[in-house]
C-alpha cells in the first residue's frame, strides 16, 4: 500500500472525521514511530510505520465495504451522533455497529435528506466547499421574497462571516418530493425552491433573516446526484442502493484536468470537439449554464474562485472559449444550513 496522508489514515482508521483528525494532530496527540507530528502534510504507511494516537496504536484495517445510509431527519434532532452535551442526536434514528459520519450537515430545526457513511474520501469531496456539489432545499417562508430580494440573493449577500456564493431561489406551488403537509402551511405561507453549491452554518436562515424573511420549514431533498426517497417518511432511512452509490462514486472521483487537455486536443486533431469545450460555449461569458432545473446539472453559477486549483472537473472557467486556439499559448489561466 502507498503512504498516504496522516489524517486520511486516521479518517480510514475510524479516528474521526479527516477534519478532526486534523485538530488531534496540531493537538500533538498523534506519534509516528515514537516521534509526535504535527504537519499536516506527513504520510505514513501502517504496514511499516507505528502510528500512535494518545498512546494507542492504529491498525490497518482490512478492505471492508463501505456503509451508505440515507435518512431522512426530522426536525428537533442534531446531526451528530452521541452529543456531548446529551441532547438528542442520530443514535435515536440510525441503530448500528458501523462509525457513521453525516455528509453535510442539518440544524437541528432543519429536516430532510442526510447521508450516513465511513467512507471518508467520499464524505470529503461532497461536503468540501470546494468541490460545489449542488444541494436543493425548499423552504416555506413567511412570505414571498420580491424580486430584488432573489436577485440579491443569486449575486451573493454579506452575512458578517463572508459573502455567499450565487444560490437560485424560486417561488413554487408546493414542495414535488416531501412527504403531504398539512393545509395550514400551504394557506399561511409561501414555498420556495433553493439551489446552492455551499453550505455555510444556517445560512438558509440567516440570508433570509437579512431580508426580513423567517423560515418556518427547511427540506433538503438532494446533494450531488443523490435525491431524498420519496417513500422515506420523516425518521426512517434505508440503505443506497448500487445504481446511487455508483453515481455518487462517479461525481466524486478525482479527474486530471491534464487528461481533458489531451482528450480535446486529440478531439481538435481529429476534428471533433470536445464535450467540455462546448460546455463552456453554452454557459458563456457569464458561467451560469442554460440549465435551471433541480438537478446535478442546473442551479446558480459556480463561485468566481472556481476556476483556480481545486475545482472540479468540467466546470470550467467564465469566458472559456468554445473553440481551441492552434498557437499554444505561453502562460495559463488558472455543512449547516
């Protein structure tokens, strides 16, 4: 096995989350053949290397499968399991054996889809604010938001801690894919449908709390290609089945943007062109693609900081070219709700 990174080793390990592990290294908790490291960048091979975290040796596991739970939660519930402070978390809803970690997480006044898993790597790539992977809300608010407030909200507010990305809101009739709700939200209150690619802690509430809005329900119904059950009713989950876990798998997999180089230059000398090539013809100087439909493909424009090192595969970078030049040019351009 290649070494790989400290903190993924100890995610893999079941230690804690990648993010947490983290924090236990800079902690200086964490030995590595006797001697404490606190660099982020170390890595290690369990197989010739002695990692120790307070004082316990971490063993490799054996290739497991993976667990892949998708719940849906209802309010009054933290998405956390065993909190430390007592309150009722993801135990009283998930029973099993396995170290499951919440992909993305909902206040505990928030209610709908949330992926349970120890796939570490997977659980980074969807919940890193780098990769903007699409999540789709409704919210029932108190009122309809007018236009220069859904306008506002698609350029991006200050929320005091930073400016938010670009998120769509529409105004709907009702909610396609949540379990009936009772006739006296859909006459006092007005439903709203939310794309966004970040998730910043309760910023659904605190962007509309700027505009005088108050949410009285929020429904996650889907991150990335993974979309809430319809069947599933408010505390019940079930496992993935294979054709989502796959499709998950698919959205997350690290691609080399030097590959889609020389695939469209490849696609250039044989006279095709290349499928990200158009991509980028049809969104435009604007990076907003044509589609708005709730889906993997639709939503707000991806962040201006996308096209530096770090983003995803495909998105690529606002007034892209549809058509590759001949002359190679000498310099490049590079959760809580």
């Amino acid at each position: 096995m290649p070494p790989e990174r400290l903190q993924k080793v100890m995610a893999n390990a079941g230690i804690a989350s990648r993010r947490a592990c983290e924090e236990i290294i800079s902690a200086g908790r964490v030995t590595v053949n006797g001697k404490v490291v606190q660099e982020m960048g170390r890595k290690v091979d369990l197989a010739r290397d002695v990692v120790e975290v307070d004082g316990r040796r971490i063993k490799p596991k054996p290739e497991k499968r993976y667990t892949y739970i998708m719940l849906y939660k209802p309010p009054g519930y933290l998405s956390v399991f065993n909190d430390q402070r007592g309150r009722e978390g993801l135990e009283a809803l998930v029973k099993t054996d396995d170290r499951l970690y919440p992909v993305g997480r909902l206040d505990a006044d928030s209610e709908g889809l949330l992926l349970l898993t120890d796939d570490g790597d997977l659980t980074l790539r969807l919940s890193h604010p780098r990769y903007e992977h699409v999540k789709v809300y409704y919210a029932l608010l108190n009122r309809a938001p007018g236009t220069d407030t859904i306008a506002r909200f698609r350029r991006g507010i200050d929320l005091g801690d930073g400016t938010t990305a670009p998120s769509d809101w529409k105004i709907i009739d009702k909610p396609p894919s949540v379990q009936p709700l009772p006739e006296e939200e859909m006459a006092n209150g007005v439903w709203v449908r939310i794309i966004m690619r970040e998730g910043k802690k309760r910023q659904i509430r605190r962007m509309a709390a700027i505009e005088k809005l108050h949410v009285r329900r929020l429904i996650r119904v889907q991150i990335g290609p993974l979309m809430l059950d319809r069947k599933l009713t408010p505390g019940k989950s079930r496992s993935l089945n294979r054709g989502e876990i796959q499709r998950l798998r698919a959205a997350t997999r690290p691609r080399s943007r030097h590959g889609v180089r020389r695939r469209a230059a490849a696609n250039q000398h044989s006279g095709k062109t290349d499928s990200s090539s158009r991509d980028r013809s049809a969104r435009g100087k604007s990076g907003v693609p044509s589609s708005r439909h709730p889906d993997t493909k639709g939503g707000p424009p991806r962040s201006r900081s996308t096209g530096a090192k770090g983003a995803p595969s495909g998105s690529g970078s606002a007034g892209a070219p549809g058509k590759a030049s001949s002359k190679p040019s000498s310099k490049r351009k590079d959760s809580r709700d």
